[in-house]
C-alpha cells in the first residue's frame, strides 16, 4: 500500500513483472528427447515452448513477483513497499505475500496524526516532519524482453516539508533509477520472437535459426538445418534437402525427383516427389498406353481394346478412326466418325416408303417418311375414291353418303346410284298468324313478311297480334298517356285535364293518389269526385279527414282529437284545426292557463293569475 497526504504520495515503488518462457526437458512429439546436448555449453536448452498461462504471469498483487517458470507461473512474496488504505499505522511494508501494518504513528511530536486528511498536523518547521522514506530497488526490468541481460530498476523516495500556511507535513516523490543485468543461464532456451519469427534466447539474443556448437546458425543448409532455435539437424537418407524454413525434406524442386521412367512426370509438391503417370498401369509398370493390347492415360489401369471399342487412338479404346468404320447401312443417316465415336446425324434426302400411292417420300428423324398421297378423287361426292398400293391404280365405287343437291331448302340429301338425290324440306313456320313464311333455295334462309289479318283479341300490326293501338302500323300497348287506344284502333295521346290513359281512353285520373284537392279527393271512373271517407283523404297533405257533413263532402285537419298529435293534441271541431288546448285543464307546469283566442297555453290571462306585486302583460307573462 501506498501512504499519501492528501495531494502527495509518501511512496509509489512500481513493481515489475518479468515475462518470460524457462525452458524444460522432455520428450517432443516425434518421440526424440530434448534437453542438454554434448555438443554445446550446459546452458543451452531446446523446449517446445513455454507452459505458462500469459506471457507476464501477472496475478494483480503488489506483494507478489510474478515468474514464469519451467513448471509454469510462480509468485514469490516481496518486502516492497505497500499501503494497506491506512494511513496512521506507518509506512506498510509487504511480508507473505500480503501488505502488512507499519511500525505505528507515522508522525512526530509535535505534529499530530489525521486519519480523514491523511497528514500530521501542527508542524512549524521542517523537523517537525518525518524522516524521508527510502524504499528498496525494484525488481530488474528488461523491457519485457525475454533475452534482454541489461535492464534497470527503480525506486521513489518520498521526504516531507512544513507548510507554514496550513502547518501541515506536505510531501515531495522523486523517481530513482539504475542499471541492472542478470546472467545469460537466466534466458537461455527462453522463447522469443523477431517479427514474425519464433526462437529461442542464446546468450542474450534470440536465435531464430538452428543452434550448433553452442552458436545461432542460420538453419537453411543440407548439413546444419532447423529453426526456433532448436537444435540443427544434419539432412540426410530419405529427407536430404533443407528447406527455407529449417526442415530436411525428400525435395524442394523439381528436378530433384527424376525417377529414369519416360512415361511419368515428376514433381516436386509439398517438399515430396511424386511421379504422375501419363500413360497408363500394367503389372504396376507405367507403359507409354499406345497400343491395342494397352491403351489407356493418366496413370489408370491399361485396357485392352476389343469389341465395341477396337482402336486404340490418343491412348484410348475408340469405336472408330474414320467415317468408313461407321456406316449403318441406314440411308437416312449420314455417317462419320468425331473424337473416336460414331456419328450417325440424320438427314432430309428422298427415299422410297415401298407405298405406289404416296410420292415424293422423304427421310425425317432417321427413317423414310411418306410423302403425298396420289391424288385419286374425281370431283365426285356420291363415289368412294380409292388407290391400290402395290400399282397405284385408282378406283370409284358409289356410296350412301350424304350430300347437297344444291337446294338449301331440303335437308338429309344422300347419295344413291352415284348421283345425289333431295332429302325433306325445310321447316320455316314460326307458329305466328300475324308473318308470311317462306324459304329462300340459294342460302336455305327462312323468310317471315307481315299480314293483316285478324287475330284472336285484335288486328295483325307488325308482325304480331296488336291488342293495343296501333301507331303507324307498330302496335303499341295502348295503355299508356303517350299512346292510348281501344284494340286494334289508332293511338291518340292524353294531356291538358285528361292526362292518363284508363281503359283505352284518356281520363283526369287512374288511382286517388292523382287527386288531391280537399274538396275532389277520389278518382271515380276516370274523374276527381269527393271524398266518400277519411281513407280518400289520404293523397290530400295534412288534410287526413272526411267531413261528409259539407257540401260537397271535404277533406279537413280534423273532427275530433283522435286526428290531433303532438304538440297539438286537441281537435277544435269549430275551426276544424288541430291546436295545443282547449280548455285550462290542457295545460300544466308555468304555463296553466289556455288562451281562447289562440288555443295556446300561457302563464297567465289577467293579473290575478299573477302572485302579489306582479302582473299579466301583454305577451301573457308575469312580471
């Protein structure tokens, strides 16, 4: 721990962790042993690496040096410096790994000590402060360099001084240094790196290539080959050859792996001979794979060629050398031979199907199509036209068959002794008095021409039986105010007083809806008459009832309340007009009083309807 007044530190001694990677004897993966070699000083080492966790082994403890070691991470208790987060014990120091308490009151009479300020109070000079504090050096840092043998190490010395101001023990740091090595056995065999090269640390400098001797060789020659610092190999038997980066391989280029066979082609991939095969395996010989007997590339098994395949061309069994190996015998082919198979394309070129009844035959996908059919046909519909293949002579025989005697108004025409006879006639009758049927021989189309004539209810007018009136020959339906009329008689149109048409004659009304006068509310027999009932006032609007007391009968608002609703409920059977009262008792609330005059009611009719010290103004109010 650190001891500080309340802007100084009394002591900050860094601690420095050295990384490093110890070497260790063993035994490497392919089985040979590394450790201490004869040949060289006992102090260089060969490893396959370090075994520590991370390259510092820093376990975050001030009171521990953190070391890499042959066995792993180490982490030895010091007597550094510490500060335990108080600052009245003294000056910690570091004892079993852990900040220990100092030797009591850091302060001196008369100064005293103040835990929340973290200094001595009440000096008045600088001998009332305590002694400066020297602490011991710091480990040696090599820069974090695992070969380095010259570093430094450090220490703050912290001495005191009285503020004459606020009588308080400030506090001054000043950093020491010095040099410090340590002895090459120290690194040696250490792992260590030079850019992206790994190595080994040997006498105070990382070797990157083979050691040999107890010296860094380069490590890329036949005789003395390795990297990492490992010990150098000597190349030889099965591996003669050192590559760039300090191995002993069979090769490292092409012409290093000629095997005298002319048939193959040697390289050198992955540092390995390999010998391809470019004709082809017999009897595990690699043979040139140009013959018959073997045939064949690309280091596969020899074949010999035979049927199907019986030439042997670019090292490989083929159907055929040329067009002449391929004919088929088929004319609508044309044979040739392409990369060793048989091609047989088809062709277009004239054949004979063996048919004296089809011509100009042709081959099509392979094969002799047949061409056009002779022509046999005399013109004749009544005969079955014919060709007899193996001559190719024609014949006619007569048939049954349908056919067209040129009259489109017969139908089912057939063949009988080779000429064509007439079959039924066409049924043109549509079943109407009123049009004259007929049909025409040249396009078999059935003709209707209106009559005249009488029908059953009226006369033939445009074609149909007109029970209407009938408007320049048209039959309309002589019903409507347009066109009005009795059966079969001209139309008139209706307008002025008698605008609608009732019976075939024009009338002023067809129902009551069309008369709405209070005093001609129905329609009787074509004209307005009065009302008979309250139902025929029902066109009249908002006179709903029939007095049958007047003369002539009239349609009213009322005759009695049952008329009357809403705001108006009463029936004044004088006036015959649906009002709000009649008498005081239709009245209620502020407004009690029935006014005879208006049959409205009001809130008063005279002062005395009025309380004291009010009266009935003209407007029928209090006030």
């Amino acid at each position: 721990m650190n001891f500080n007044f309340p802007a100084m530190s009394w002591v900050l001694v860094p601690l420095l962790a050295v990384g490093c990677a110890l070497p260790r004897a063993g035994t490497n993966r392919d089985g040979s042993v590394t450790g201490l070699d004869s040949s060289v000083d006992a102090e260089v080492f060969v490893d396959s690496g370090p075994i520590c966790e991370t390259p510092d082994c820093n376990d975050g403890k001030p009171c521990t040096d953190d070391l890499c070691t042959a066995t792993g991470c180490k982490h030895v208790p010091n007597t550094d410096p510490c500060d335990n987060g108080v600052f009245c014990d003294g000056f910690d120091t570091c004892a079993d790994g852990d900040c220990q308490a100092g030797d009591g009151d850091p302060c001196v009479a008369p100064t005293v000590c103040n835990e929340p300020r973290r200094a001595c109070l009440g000096c008045n000079d600088d001998s009332d402060c305590p002694m400066a504090n020297v602490p011991e050096w710091s480990t040696c840092d090599f820069g974090g360099s695992p070969c380095e043998l010259s570093g430094t190490h450090a220490r703050t010395v912290t001495s005191f001084s009285c503020d004459l101001v606020t009588h308080e023990c400030q506090s001054t740091t000043t950093p020491e240094s010095e040099a410090c090595t340590r002895p090459a056995t120290d690194t040696n065999g250490a792992s260590c790196a030079v850019g992206a090269s790994s190595g080994r640390c040997q006498s105070g400098s990382c070797c990157t290539g083979c050691l040999g001797g107890n010296r860094c060789r380069g490590g890329t020659s036949d005789g003395r080959c390795g990297r990492g610092g490992m010990m150098c190999s000597s190349c030889g038997g099965a591996t003669p050859y050192c590559t760039g980066v300090g191995s002993c391989v069979e090769c490292v280029r092409d012409g290093q792996c000629g095997d005298g066979n002319g048939n193959t082609t040697d390289r050198c991939t992955g540092n390995v001979c390999v010998h391809v095969c470019t004709g082809c395996v017999s009897g595990g010989s690699c043979v040139a794979g140009d013959s018959t007997s073997a045939c064949g590339t690309s280091g596969r098994a020899c074949s010999s060629c035979g049927s199907g395949s019986p030439f042997c061309v670019g090292s490989a069994c083929v159907e055929c050398r040329n067009g002449g190996d391929c004919d088929d015998g088929n004319p609508c082919t044309d044979d040739s031979c392409t990369g060793g198979s048989c091609v047989h394309a088809n062709n277009t070129a004239s054949c004979n199907d063996g048919n004296r009844c089809t011509l100009s035959d042709r081959c099509v996908s392979g094969s002799c199509q047949a061409g056009a059919a002779k022509n046999c046909d005399d013109g004749e519909v009544c005969t079955t036209d014919s060709c007899d293949p193996s001559s190719g002579a024609c014949g006619h025989l007569p048939n049954t068959a349908a056919c067209d005697d040129g009259d489109a108004c017969t139908l089912s025409d057939r063949c009988s002794g080779g000429r064509c006879q007439p079959g039924s006639p066409k049924n043109c009758d549509d079943t109407n008095v009123c049009t004259t049927d007929s049909c025409n021989s040249s396009s078999g189309a059935c003709g209707y021409s209106n009559n005249s004539r009488s029908c059953t209810g009226g006369v033939c007018g445009g074609g149909s039986c007109c029970t209407g009136c009938l408007s320049a020959g048209t039959c309309l339906a002589g019903d409507t105010p347009s066109a009005c009329g009795a059966a079969g008689s001209s139309c008139q149109p209706c307008s002025g007083g008698t605008p609608f048409c009732v019976s075939g004659g024009c009338a002023e009304c067809e129902v009551d809806a069309n008369c709405t006068s209070a005093t001609k509310a129905a329609c009787v027999s074509g004209s307005c008459a009065p009302c008979a009932n309250t139902a025929d006032c029902a066109s009249v609007s908002g006179l709903p009832a029939c007095d049958t007391g007047a003369s002539p009968n009239t349609c009213v608002e009322c005759l009695d309340d049952t008329n009357c609703g809403g705001g108006t409920p009463r029936c004044n059977t004088t006036t015959q007009v649906c009002v709000e009262c009649l008498v005081n008792a239709d009245c209620g609330g502020s407004t009690s009083f029935c006014k005879p005059s208006t049959n409205i009611c009001v809130e008063c009719l005279n002062n005395g309807d009025c309380g004291p010290g009010s009266m009935c103004s003209a407007s029928n109010t209090c006030s």
